[in-house]
C-alpha cells in the first residue's frame, strides 16, 4: 500500500515548510525548545487515531477535550486506545512524530485494525509549541528496548535530527542529504507529550483519500468549531 499517495504526500512541498510561518504560541520567551522548531522550520507534529475518537477530542468541553495518553484514554468511557501495548513503558504520554506521520507504524496499525467496527483513521496536526521540558524524545520507535532509547531535554530533541541516529537491534539510521531540514533523521522517531495536549493545540485534521468525503460529511453533525480539514500536502 503506497501511504504517501493515500494521504497526498508531496515530497517537493516538504522542502517548502521552512517557509511558512512557526508558531507564535511560544509569545516572546525563548527556550531552547523554540529556537529548534524555529531553526528547523517545524510547523507540527502528527498524531494518528481511530477518526471515530474525534468527537471527543474536539469536543465542546474545552476542560476536558484535547488528545489524551494511554493513562487517561483508559479513564475514558468514550475513547479508543490504539496502541494497547505500550512497550515503551511510557503510557502517561501521547507519541507524536514531526511534521510527518510514522508510515511504517501507521501501515501496521491499519492492517492490524482493518476488521475492526471502527476501522477508519485520521491525522491530528498538533501545534509543535506543546514540546516542554516534560517532554520526551526518542531517535526511533520508543518501544525499541522498552524504551530504554527515550531521553529528555533540547538536546535529545535536536538529536532526531543527526546525521546518524540509533534504531533497533544496535542498528543505525543515516540522515539522507536530501531531507528537509524539519524532519527527524529517522522516520519512527517521536516526540512523546505528558498527559494530555489541549484542543486548543491542535491545528487541524486530514483523513485518508479513500474516506475524505465521507468523513467531512460525517464532521458536520458535531464539528461547531469549523476544524480546519486539508489535504495533508497542505499542512506541509
């Protein structure tokens, strides 16, 4: 299955993101965490679940609503966990990758769920602002290792992107020269944010081509905030 033509990934507009505006929700404190997303041109972080999760999280009850880790979903009458096997030990906290969606994660997901009732999936676009000092950061997929790989602060963040970076088994991967400057060496590595990321965080929402129409014809009985749905080249 071909992800990038799925979702309309375009490689050429990757290289455009450094253009666009970052966000401005830092204000005017500098940390170490903004200066990154600045330098590097980071416009998001993506998170994908099951679309039939998304009333909730872009709910009305702004107190309550927002994307929520394992600990919380579990607290939750109303959403579905995805990863219900949380090797990485982490389960406090809600996986994120950068700018890009972990298409090797995702492809696995959707063939283990397909048979699923609720089989349909959706990508949340989260303002990158959210990146803290309780944040983690991991260079590949957090469960390698139970997570030993997991590390804190801005110069494990800026360690995604180094020109070689550790995978599984004692692998390594190796930055391609021709990756944006906003995208992390590895295409499994993640940034992984404590608790709960409020909806006033997140920037928008892009649905699969095969489900799109149906799925913004679905939004229109609960969406009262008008989310903004584009096509993922458009986040990009």
């Amino acid at each position: 299955m071909n992800i990038n033509k799925i979702f309309g990934f375009m490689e050429e507009k990757l290289k455009k993101t450094k253009t666009r505006p970052i966000s401005k929700n830092y204000g005017v404190i500098s940390t170490p965490y903004k200066n990154i997303i600045q330098k590097r041109g980071i416009t998001c972080l993506c998170h994908f679940t099951k679309s039939s999760n998304l009333p909730f999280i872009f709910g009305n009850d702004d107190s309550n609503n927002g994307l929520m880790s394992t600990t919380h979903i579990a607290q939750s009458k109303y959403l579905q966990q995805i990863d219900k096997r949380r090797f990485d030990g982490h389960e406090d906290y809600i996986s994120c990758s950068v700018q890009k969606i972990n298409t090797r994660f995702y492809n696995f997901r959707e063939r283990k769920n397909k048979d699923d009732l609720f089989h349909e999936w959706a990508i949340v676009f989260i303002d990158p602002s959210v990146i803290n000092n309780t944040s983690l950061f991991c260079q590949t997929n957090a469960a390698v290792r139970n997570g030993a790989l997991i590390e804190s602060g801005p110069t494990a963040f800026e360690s995604l992107f180094n020109k070689v970076t550790l995978a599984a088994r004692g692998r390594k991967t190796y930055r391609n020269a021709n990756y944006p400057p906003n995208r992390p060496t590895d295409m499994q590595a993640e940034v992984m944010i404590k608790d709960r990321i409020p909806k006033n965080k997140l920037l928008g929402v892009a649905f699969p081509e095969h489900s799109r129409n149906y799925e913004i014809k679905r939004m229109k009985f609960w969406n009262s905030d008008n989310i903004d749905i584009r096509p993922w080249e458009e986040w990009e």
